[in-house]
C-alpha cells in the first residue's frame, strides 16, 4: 500500500502569500514602467495604474468591446491571453498623432490600422512583464485570433490588469497567464531589485531644459507676427527635466563646438513608489 505524503499547508500557504507579494511588486513595476512608455509614445499626460490578482479565473463571458489577443512564452510554448480595451487603443492612437484622445463610448471592432497599434502596445507591455519575471525566453504575440478563455476556466491564472487614464479617457489592458508563468525567478526569490533596475534602465525616456524664461504683457504677446525677435538673456545655469519631472540644476558650457549642459545638482528621486 502506497502511503500519500501529507500536505504542509503552512509551506503552501507562504508559496501562495510569496507569489502574491511578488505580483503586487510586478504589477507596481509595469505600472510604472508602461507610463513612462507611453508618455514617450503619445505625450505627457498618461497615468498607469496596475493591479495584480493571483490565482484567477477569466470570465466566461465575452465582452464585444474587447479585442482578445493570444501571447506565449517561446519558451515552454505556455500560451496566455491578453485583454485590449477597443475604445482605450483607439484614444492612445489618436493620443500618438496629436489628437486629445477622446472617444465616445465603447467601440465593438478595431480597423486594421487600429488592431496593429493594439499589438504594438501590447508586445511593448509583454516585453516589460518579460523583463520584470525575468522570463528565460520572451513572451510574445502569437497569430491565432479566437481562444476559448472556457479552456482556462480550471486553471490558477496571474492577472495583471493595467488600468490607463488621460485627461479625457481611461480604459483597461488585462494580461492572463499560466500559474507555471509566475516561477520564471519570480515567485521563489521574489522582485529584486536588480530585475527592477534591469527593466527600468531599458524606458525611453524625454529630457528637456529650460534656457531662459521671460515674462510679457497679453498685449505684446497678441501682437506678435512672424518675424519679430524676443530678446532672451542666456543664464548660467538651466532647469533639467526628465519626463516632465525636474531632474535638477545644470551649467551651460561648450563641448565640442556644441551647447551642452553639465549638472550641477540633481534633485533626490522619490522610490516609495516601487
């Protein structure tokens, strides 16, 4: 008679509390990661929120406002399921060509144009999930169009849905993959900080500097025509941001037969949220 070793369900429990730990430390990372992303891509003003649950099931219903898209590990070939807001792609793709980005209600289909800018923020935001676990092979967008989330409905699933928000939009991205996923040196040892250096370092990010600044009346402003010259006196030292965040206080000087700015102080970054 073959005796069945009995469950520890203490060591269970910290494996589960572990793994949810580092979703929440994962979902933190992408969030954050994905905003600056996106700044780069459609303009200033994009805010991401995420939140991790872990285990999940997908629901069975079928949302028409929402375009399923199917990724996979190339790895192991493990596949999982990625959720894209029609109206929220179609409000980012009009964000990147300069519009404000404000649709009107929920749309039941994307165009083509729409559905391949789907795919670029969606294989964007797998890269960056990819990193963040640490994965041995890349998670990446597959061609089959339909897959039955009811082929899922028995599995312990990582949910990482990616809430982002504009000034006159917000909308939804839902990431759906297989509990095996999380071990790819994420759930035994945790979110380091090397694997958080390691995908942050990877973000476009904008940088500018303010020159010089100069206050006017509305009436000299209003009038203005091409061709007028407004005197600016070159300061010593420039305002440096990054991202639309200051970043700190630099020099102009001359490098290279070039302007150039050489910092001189940096303002201390703020890691509380990571």
């Amino acid at each position: 008679m073959e005796l069945v070793k009995p469950c520890n369900l203490f060591e269970v429990g910290g494996r589960m509390m572990a793994a949810r730990r580092a979703a929440d430390d994962l979902a933190r990372l992408v969030a954050r990661s994905l905003t600056e992303s996106l700044i780069s891509m459609t303009g200033d003003g994009v805010t991401v929120r995420a939140q991790s649950q872990f285990p999940v099931t997908p629901s069975r219903i079928k949302e028409t406002s929402i375009t399923t898209f199917i990724c996979e590990n190339q790895g192991t070939g493990r596949k999982g399921i990625v959720d894209f807001d029609n109206a929220l792609c179609c409000a980012l793709m009009e964000r990147a060509c300069g519009g404000a980005g404000a649709i009107d209600g929920p749309l039941e289909m994307l165009t083509l144009a729409e559905h391949r800018f789907a795919e670029r923020i969606i294989a964007l935001t797998l890269d960056l999930l990819g990193r963040a676990m640490h994965c041995s092979s890349d998670l990446a967008l597959v061609k089959e169009r339909d897959l039955e989330k009811n082929g899922f409905a028995s599995k312990n699933l990582f949910l990482l849905t990616m809430t982002i928000e504009t000034a006159t939009f917000n909308g939804s991205i839902k990431v759906w993959l297989s509990e095996e996923s999380m071990t790819f040196g994420m759930m035994e040892n945790h979110v380091n900080s090397d694997l958080l250096i390691e995908a942050l370092g990877q973000v476009p990010l904008p940088v500018s500097a303010v020159l010089s600044r100069r206050q006017s009346t509305l009436g000299n402003v209003l009038s203005l025509k091409v061709g007028d010259t407004l005197p600016l006196t070159l300061p010593g030292t420039a305002e440096v941001f990054v991202g639309g965040q200051p970043l700190g206080q630099a020099r102009v000087v001359a490098k290279n037969n070039n302007l150039a700015l050489e910092l001189q102080s940096v303002v201390k970054a703020d890691t509380q949220g990571l």
